[in-house]
C-alpha cells in the first residue's frame, strides 16, 4: 500500500521513531517488563496533561474514554450541563442522554467557543447544587474552536460541579494545565497529537472526581475506571492491553517531553497561523473566529459552488493528500486541515500546494502560488530565514 500524506485530525503521521518502538517482540502484559513500560509512560504521560493526578492507559478508542468519564463519575438521573461548539459536543451530549443524563445542552454558534459566563450564571443560579458536571471539549474538531478551559473552570466559582473534559483531539495541541485549571476528568485518545497509532485512551481523574465515583451505582465492567486504577497501582491494566501500541506511546511521549509540553503546543500555533495566513491569502475563510482558533485543526469554508468531496477527493486522488471533509451542518461546506502531531514546515507548504492545484482544477479563481507564499513567509518569519543579503 502506498504512503499517503495525512493530515487528518486522527489517525495523524506517526514518526519513526514511534514506529520502530511499536515493532518490537510481544511481551506477557503481566511480565516485569510490561510493568516496567507501563509504569514509566503512565508517569510520562502525565507531563502533558500537566497533572500528578491518577492517569489511566485503556485499550478503547476516545469515544470508550468518554463513555467511561460519564459512567464512572456520574449517575443516571444527574443533571448536567453541556457546553458544545459542534458535533463532537452533541456526541458527549448523546453519551451522556444514553446514560439517563438530565442534560442541560447549550449550543454556542458555528465558530465561537463556549462563553464562561454563560456557565458561571447557570451555576449561579443552581442554589441547591444539583448540577453534577459540566461536559465539554476542549478542542471542537469539526470547527477548530478552543474553549477557554481555565475560564470555564474558574466560572465554578465554589460550585462543586465535576468538569468532564473531551481534550480527545486537543491534547498535545492546545493549552491544558490539568491541576493548574482544576479540570476532573480529561480524555484523550492515542491516534491524534500524540502520534500514536489508534486504539488506546488516556483519562486522567481528580479526587473530587474518585470521591464521585464511590457513589456510583451504574452499570459498567470493561469501562470500570476504579478497576483500571487498582491494576495500574500495580503497573497493569485489567484486562489485556494492546502491548505493541504502549511501546509506540512510551516513545511518542519521550518525544514530547523531549521537546517540553509547552514548545510542542506553540509549534502547533504556529502551524495554526500558517494555515490561516495561506487560506486567506487565497481568499477562503476559515471556520473558527481568530481568537478562539486552536491548534490542531483548521476547518475552511469552501468557495462557492465547489463541495469538500470535491476538494478533498482531488487531493487524496492525485496528490495523495489526505485531508478531511467537514462535520455536521458544515458537512458539504467545509474542508478540514488537520495540523496536529507529527507535521514538519515542509508539510504545511505540501498541504497548502496540493489545496491549491485542487482549487485550480474546480475552477476556483486565485493566482497560483498565493496560498504557499503566504504559508512560506510565516515560516521565515518563525524560523529567522534571512537571504545572504542580511
Ligand atoms: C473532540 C473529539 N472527541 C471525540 C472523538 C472520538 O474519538 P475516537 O474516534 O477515538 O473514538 C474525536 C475524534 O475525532 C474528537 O475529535
């Protein structure tokens, strides 16, 4: 099978490096060995969700993780509130109903990230506390919206409301200070910024949110968060883990921290800024309003009487680019460039390259080059590129 070049927001570009740790003999998971590995990535990979709480490593994809943040920390019944900018907070408002949540769903415009004070004056007026959580993305991937994590935290006040936190494909992208924010529970999943093959999860949970979960009466056995602590107190996972996958990810994670936490999410900025420099300059709009635009994802309106399956077809078929179509009620009117994980300068020029030959063909009128000279300078600017003359 041939290589394509992906930037999709997950699965994302593994490095070598990662694929060469994944490539190495099976072990028994109830081996020294295996407990060795995942003792150590279990603390590594706290540094990037900046936390000392409990992580737990989970062999599901992201959706099981947000399953089990719903399951573990609330009863059916609860009522919660949750705050979407898309389609992936109507998923996490979908759990939570199949759970028997009484769910408050409120939906912030197309583009705009959730507004603190429209929690904080929700929570204000629950004067018997009955509000359990407030369920929420930090980064909204059908629009490339960040939401305010800190702010939203900070708007509990002294409400005692859990914060659920989807950061499936924020982490690693966007800004998360996990105990600095006092956020409860925090999904993410392994194929996205942290350049891992799918198929594993990492949750991290506060003791607000363990104490919550001693009064837990639902149902659950492979998404029995309590389970999976006990064994990873002893360095292992209840039930088989997918071994090969824990190697790429103790790799995946020394690469990061490797790097510091808070480098890799200003390069992700900066690719951020790229992208939006190019899809301008040739005249597109993107989704997300400038100051809420995260990391990870840069969603772009479509010109006029062109569709995204066109756009990303030409480039997937003949550029072997592989971009994503659009979510929800943008599905036909938007593309997605997705610049999270493992992305190198000359990535973003080839993305923006194959966008534009696709552009060309559809007919879209620009002048060819625009898009990747304005992608090109915000690359000299960031790397001090001077000509010989300087
Ligand atoms: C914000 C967000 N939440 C949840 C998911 C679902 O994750 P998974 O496909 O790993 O189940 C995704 C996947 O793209 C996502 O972007």
């Amino acid at each position: 099978m041939e290589n394509q070049f992906l930037l999709l927001p997950g699965p994302t570009q593994i490095p070598n490096r990662v694929l060469q740790a994944a490539n190495q003999p099976m072990i028994s998971h109830r081996s020294g060995t295996f407990k060795d590995i995942f003792g150590q990535v279990t603390e590594n990979a706290k540094r990037i969700f900046c936390t000392k709480n409990d992580l737990l490593i989970l062999t599901c994809s992201g959706t099981a993780g947000l399953e089990a943040s719903v399951v573990n920390f609330l009863n059916s019944g609860d009522k919660v509130i949750v705050a979407s900018t898309g389609n992936f907070g109507r998923r996490y408002r979908d759990i939570a109903e199949a759970h028997g949540m009484d769910i408050d769903y409120i939906e912030f415009p197309m583009g705009k990230a959730v507004d603190p004070a429209v929690i904080a004056e929700k929570l204000a007026a629950d004067t018997e506390q009955k509000i359990k959580a407030i369920i929420i993305q930090q980064h909204e991937t059908s629009t490339g919206v960040y939401n305010p994590l800190d702010k939203i935290s900070a708007a509990r006040g002294n409400h005692p409301a859990l914060l659920l936190v989807d950061a499936v494909s924020g982490l690693g992208a966007c800004p998360l200070k996990t105990d600095e924010w006092g956020l409860d529970v925090v999904v993410t999943s392994s194929q996205k910024a942290l350049m891992v093959p799918p198929g594993l999860c990492l949750v991290t949970v506060s003791q607000r949110a363990w104490a919550a979960a001693a009064n837990n009466h639902n149902h659950k056995f492979y998404l029995d968060l309590s389970k999976a602590k006990k064994y990873a107190d002893d360095r292992q996972t209840p039930f088989t883990p997918a071994v090969s996958l824990v190697y790429a990810l103790d790799e995946a994670v020394n690469m990061l921290n490797e790097q510091g936490i808070d480098n890799v999410i200003a390069e992700h900025y900066f690719r951020r800024d790229a992208i939006r420099a190019s899809i301008k300059a040739l005249g597109l709009k993107p989704v997300a309003d400038d100051q809420v635009a995260g990391g990870a994802v840069t969603a772009v309106y479509c010109p006029e009487g062109i569709t995204a399956a066109e756009i990303t077809g030409i480039m997937r078929e003949k550029y072997d680019t592989v971009i994503a179509g659009g979510m929800g009620d943008i599905k036909k009117t938007s593309f997605r460039i997705a610049h999270l994980g493992f992305v190198r300068d000359m990535d973003l020029i080839a993305a923006i390259g194959a966008l534009e030959l696709a552009l060309y063909e559809l007919g879209y009128k620009f002048e060819l080059g625009t898009g990747v000279g304005a992608c090109q300078k915000v690359i000299i600017e960031k790397r001090k590129v001077f000509t010989d003359r300087d």
